[in-house]
C-alpha cells in the first residue's frame, strides 16, 4: 500500500508555520481563515462554538382558557466574543482595516477550524464552521503592547455578528442539477429541442 507523505517543500512550510505561531498556537482553541486570506493564520483563544436551536417558543390561548405553545423557526443569526491573538506583528491591524476600507465592515465568508489537526500537508482543525457574513468589531486602541516584555502576545477581544446555517445547511445550496443542464444543452445541440409534455417525472422533448 502507497502511503501519503508529505514533500520536503511541504516539512519547509510546515516549519515555518510552526516557528511563527510557536507558543501562541497552543493556547489558542480554534484558527480563523477569512475568504481572500486563506494564508492568513489568525488563532482564537476563545472561540464560543454556534449550535443550531430554535428560537424561544410563543404562548398560544384557545377557547376555554386553554393555553399553548407553539415552536419557533431556528436560529441562524448568531454573536460572539472572540479573543484573537496576533501571529505576525501588525497583521491583526491589517486585517481590521481590510474590513473597513475593501469589505464595507462585513466579511462574507469566514472558515472556523475548532482545534488543530495535521493531514500531512497542511494545519487544519477538526471541525469546520462557515460564518457568513460576518461583522466584525474592533476595541478602540486595538491592544495593549508592554515594552517591558520580552515574550508577551498581543491579544484582542473582538464582537463578531454572523449567519450560521449548520453543519447540513449548505448541502444543495446553490446548486444547479447537472444532469438536468447536461441534457439541455444535448438537445439544444440536436434542433433545440424543448419539454412538450412531463408526466411522472418522465419529461418528452420535442
């Protein structure tokens, strides 16, 4: 059986990713890789994980003093408080005025890798969250920086507003049916030929 290994190219960056982050990414829980900064390591110390529920219920009264409750619709507008620890001296300021000048205040899509595992090629996490358009807010001042320190990480507390739809929320999402765009374009390629009549799901061209 062929194994995977990783390239010596891939051992080089792996390396260097290593001594970049050093002490900060073992005690950090999760890593964040906003759309458009995918070389962007970005780890959060804090990380409060989005869970799928519905929103509180709704009393219903009937005839006769008789009382209810219906369900609500889920959840899917989320916020959190994030503790981002900065990797590369000044990337976190960068990013944050990325936000304001390039993304109007709002990231579309961010990746939340909880926790850290290696598939041989590159540091991901174990679970993957999509946050979609995610603001993203800043403490004024961006930090405390001690000069008399000769090992401290810059940390800073951030508000993030985000859409979340789940582990299954994406499956089918802006999808198109291939197969069904696949003979279309095979018909129309014969004498356009278009659906005339359907009946139980059996469509007939012509």
């Amino acid at each position: 059986m062929k194994s995977n290994s990783p390239t010596l190219q891939a051992y080089s960056q792996m390396h260097e990713l290593a001594k970049s982050l050093g002490a900060a990414m073992l005690a950090c829980n999760a890593v964040c890789k906003p759309e458009g900064y995918e070389n962007l390591y970005i780890l959060i110390q804090n990380f409060q994980r989005p869970m799928i529920t519905n929103h509180d219920t709704a009393d219903v009264d009937y005839a006769y003093g008789l009382q209810s409750h219906v369900t609500a619709p889920p959840k899917t507008n989320f916020e959190s408080q994030w503790t981002m620890i900065e990797t590369e001296s000044g990337t976190i300021a960068k990013f944050a005025e990325d936000i304001v000048n390039k993304h109007k205040g709002e990231i579309p899509l961010v990746r939340i890798y909880d926790g850290f595992a290696s598939d041989g090629n590159t540091i991901k996490g174990k679970h993957e969250y999509l946050l979609k358009d995610c603001a993203i807010t800043f403490p004024d001042g961006g930090g405390e920086i001690d000069s008399a320190s000769r090992s401290q990480i810059l940390q800073i507390q951030v508000t993030c507003r985000y859409n979340y739809f789940g582990q299954t929320g994406e499956i089918g999402a802006g999808k198109n049916d291939v197969y069904a765009n696949t003979l279309m374009s095979a018909l129309n390629a014969f004498g356009s030929y278009s659906p005339i009549s359907s009946s139980g799901g059996v469509s007939i061209f012509g």
